[in-house]
C-alpha cells in the first residue's frame, strides 16, 4: 500500500511539472488572478471559491483532459530504484538490438551524403526562399529530381532485424510453449491470448452495437445509428476526453470524428498553436535539411500514387517537413526505446558541446511515413490543426511501429501476437502458408507497420484508428481480422467455446492494394 501510494505521488508530481510548462497553466493563473474582482470570491473562502469558479466556467473540464491527456501517454510503472534507462525499455537485449538497428540507420544516412555530395543541412540562399514561399501550397507541382535519392530503410528490412532477435539469458527448449511456436518472431515476450483479448476489447463483443456493421442499410437507423450519433453529440457537448475515448471504442460517426479524435488527443486550435506551426513553416523555408529530400521521395512513391491519398500531396508535404523540425516531438524519446540521431558541428566531432539532434525532431523518415499522415487529411483540412494531430497521434502511437521494445504495443509484440494468435485458432490457415513458402508475418508486417493505411479503404482504415484511439493501444492491429461484406468493415475475434466445443471464424481475404518497394 506504501508502495502504491508512493507512485501515485511521483505520477502526479511529474504531471503537475510537466503541466507548469503548458500554455493551460498560464491560461489557469490568469483566469485564477482575474477572478479576484468577481464579488462572489471571497477572502475567507478564497481556494473553495477559486476552485468552483474554474468548475462554473469550464476550465476545471480543460484541466481535466490535459491530466488525462498526460495519463495517456505516460510510461509503464517500474521500480522506483530502476535507472532511467528502464523508463525506455527495461530489457537489456532490446536496447541493444534498437541501438544497432539506430547505427544502421545512421550508416545508411551518412553512405549517402558521402555519395551525393550533399550536406546534412545547409540555409537556402533568399532566393530560393522566396521561391519555396511562393509555392508553399503547391509543392505537389515541383518535380525535383530524386532518383539518386533512397528511402533510408524500407518495412521489409526492419522486418529482417526483428526476426535475428533473440534474448541471450533464453534458450528455446525451456518453454513447451515457445517450443512449439513456428512463426518468425523467436523472443519470449506475454502477449494476450483470446480471452484476454476479449476483456480487453469487450466493447467489440457480438453483443454490442458497432458503427461500420449495425449502421448498415439492412439494420433500422433507430436501433443503434440515430441513438449511436446523439450520445456523441453530446460527450461533444460536455467535453470529456474521458468519455470521448471511452464513446469511441463503438466507431465515430463521420461527421464527429474530427472533433472527438481532437477531443482524446486534447488538441485545440489556440492562437500560439497556429504561430508555433508558422515558425516551424520558417524555419523549412530558411533551412533545407537532407531529410526534405527524403519526405519528398517517400510522397511520391507511395501517397502521390495511392487512389485515396493523391490529391493531399501538398498537405502531406508541408506537415513532414513542418515535423521534421519540430523540436518538442523529442520529448517523447523519454518513454521511447529509441534514441534520437545526433549530428557533430564539422571538426568537432565525439565533442559534445557541438552536438545537434538530426534532424531536429530525431525522428529520420522511412519508406511509407507519410502514410501515417495521408488518411487525416480527409479529416483536417486546416494545416495546422492537421499538424498538431499527427504529431500527437504519433508520440502516442506510430512511433512503436518502428522501434525495437518490449511494450505490449511495439511492433515486436504485434507480430508474435499475430503469429501465436494465427496457429492457435487458424493452424490450418498458419501452416498452409508455411508450406508454400509464404510466412504469414512476411505478408502482413508491412500491413501493421503503416498501420493498415495504404492497404485499408479509408473509410474502414478510420474505423480501426477510432479503436486504436478508443482502446489507447496497437494490439488490434494484431488480432484483428479484416473482411469486406457488401463494403462494411467489420472484424470478429476468433472465440472458442471449450463447453460447447465449437470454434466460430470469421476469415475473408481482404482487397489489400499494395504498392512500392515496402
């Protein structure tokens, strides 16, 4: 109980550090200072008085979101004597394997500066910032020529690295239970098995109504859509992010989404979030980075020739190369398993004191990033508003689709939850593809890398986002299975009755449009 309550304590004093650099905590004193003229604030009960003002005038609801916006996102409890290290992988093995894998990347990156003869970063003569100014919201019509440009790894490759994994302290003939499992991932992590997934995900039960299944033209709007879209109006009107997450776990209809998903994520358009996006807009137009040329590259071989994502290439580009600078993004490497690229000023290398993140986000591109972005754009069509989203949707969730971690959301543990989910209840689905050469995790690892953008229609890719915003997790990228009756989404855990005997599956091939090299 001591021990529960001390950590409690440590939570809460690191939230309420972490709010006092917020613009909500300037915002809160002022309110606070201000209303010392109302009359009804008295001095004898100036803190009750305070504290039902914020309540009255909906500042204690904004306070509470920002609580549990941080609550979101914040690391997995551990041993108060743990080092600091534990916070972004407590496991040794896998900190290592992430940090060879960075040194890979690195490698890659450096190979082609030498190559090209192109510097890491360099300032854009006015000229040609002027240039970039002008066409800001027209960058889709410039055609650079990239072709001796790479992606600096590709989905495929990062697969490759995840299949040499292994812990050392481990051998495989000590569990009967790894022993017999057949997929490519070959570390003992716990992964949730079908009853688990299905307390977990209680809301996708067969009993509970679902938007995308029970919104179709064979079942009556009144029996769950009319009802479904009233309770969303109205955790819209009370705004809670408490219930708007818990509200989405069924689906979002489409016109709330944006204001729910905004709502979970605790994002709003104030005035200093729009100016600190222009002077990220700056600072890409003073400051041309390799990394552009990346951004630029990926664009054009994967959403430039998407059907659904083409016609956002100019949106796409101002967001990427906006991120890319953005230095606040590094904070999430606290809780992140990787750790973010640094560059030395030149003849100064190994000296600390001459040493910058690269790029300025720590975050390097790869084959298929702005696919993350691609799909909010049906959803944001204002710029900044659309930036402050993917950021936070990607310090909260894509970052674990390409880093090396134990967390039961990291793309390590998707996989073998995929893998071990496939040969308990689809042996012969698992072992059919075995045979022809075709390993299950091959085919669908790129799949949940992008988080099924790209390979899903977007109407039902947003669907499962809702989910992975509902649920605050991954693990349905794993344990779903994807089907297309008469063009619902619609996914049905595969549930064993051991009373009954009996198995139901619900397996259809998915219309999967793949593309590019990853």
């Amino acid at each position: 109980m001591l021990q529960e309550e001390s950590d409690l304590a440590l939570i809460i004093a690191q939230i309420v550090q972490k709010l006092k650099g917020s613009n909500l905590y300037a915002q809160l004193e002022r309110q606070a200072w201000a209303s010392l003229q109302r009359p009804e604030i008295k001095l004898e009960s100036l803190k009750e008085d305070i504290k039902e003002f914020f309540k009255i005038s909906g500042w204690e609801k904004k306070l509470q979101n920002a609580v549990y916006s941080e609550l979101s996102v914040f690391p997995l409890p551990s041993h108060p004597a743990a080092p600091p290290e534990h916070l972004k992988e407590p496991l040794v093995y896998m900190r290592k394997a992430q940090g060879s894998w960075e040194k890979r990347i690195l490698k890659s990156l450096n190979s082609m500066c030498t190559e090209l003869s192109i510097p890491l970063a360099r300032k854009r003569p006015v000229g040609e910032q002027k240039e970039l100014l002008n066409k800001w919201n027209e960058m889709g019509t410039d055609e650079p020529d990239l072709s001796l440009f790479r992606p600096v790894y590709a989905p495929k490759d990062f697969l490759e690295v995840l299949i040499n994994l292994r812990n050392p302290n481990y051998e495989n003939g000590d569990s009967h239970s790894f022993r017999t499992h057949l997929g490519l991932i070959q570390v003992p992590l716990k992964v949730k098995d079908i009853p688990e997934l299905k307390e977990f995900f209680v809301e996708l039960g067969l009993t509970a109504g679902q938007l995308g299944i029970d919104d179709s033209t064979q079942v009556p709007p009144e029996l769950f859509e009319n009802e479904h879209v009233r309770i969303g109006q109205k955790v819209l009107s009370e705004q809670d992010s408490a219930a708007a997450q818990q509200y989405i776990r069924q689906g979002s209809p489409t016109a709330l989404r944006a204001e729910l998903w905004a709502l979970i994520l605790n994002i709003s358009s104030q005035p200093e979030d729009i100016l600190y996006y222009e002077q990220l807009k700056t600072n890409v137009i003073q400051h041309d980075l390799l990394v552009d040329s990346l951004i630029y590259k990926d664009v054009k071989l994967t959403a430039s020739n998407d059907d659904y994502y083409f016609v956002f290439e100019d949106y796409l580009y101002q967001v990427l190369l906006c991120f890319s600078r953005d230095t606040s993004v590094l904070g999430h490497f606290a809780y992140n398993s990787a750790s973010p690229p640094k560059s030395y000023i030149r003849g100064k290398l190994g000296l600390e004191e001459y040493a910058v993140f690269y790029p300025p986000n720590g975050v390097i591109p790869f084959h298929g990033f702005s696919m993350y972005v691609a799909p909010l754009c049906f959803l944001y069509h204002e710029p900044s508003k659309l930036y402050q989203i993917f950021r936070e949707m990607y310090v909260r969730f894509f970052f674990r689709l390409h880093s090396i971690s134990s967390h039961p959301s990291g793309i390590v543990s998707l996989c073998l939850l995929f893998e071990t989910l496939l040969q308990t209840y689809l042996p012969q689905l698992f072992y059919h593809l075995r045979e022809i050469g075709a390993q299950p995790l091959r085919i669908s690892f790129k799949w949940m890398v992008r988080a099924f953008s790209g390979y899903l229609a977007t109407d039902q890719l947003l669907l499962l986002w809702d989910r992975i915003l509902g649920y605050n997790s991954l693990e349905i990228l794993a344990g779903m299975k994807a089907s297309k009756p008469k063009d619902i989404f619609t996914w049905k855990w595969t549930a064993y009755d051991k009373n009954k005997q009996t198995k139901t599956e619900n397996w259809k091939q998915s219309e999967y449009r793949p593309y590019g090299n990853g």
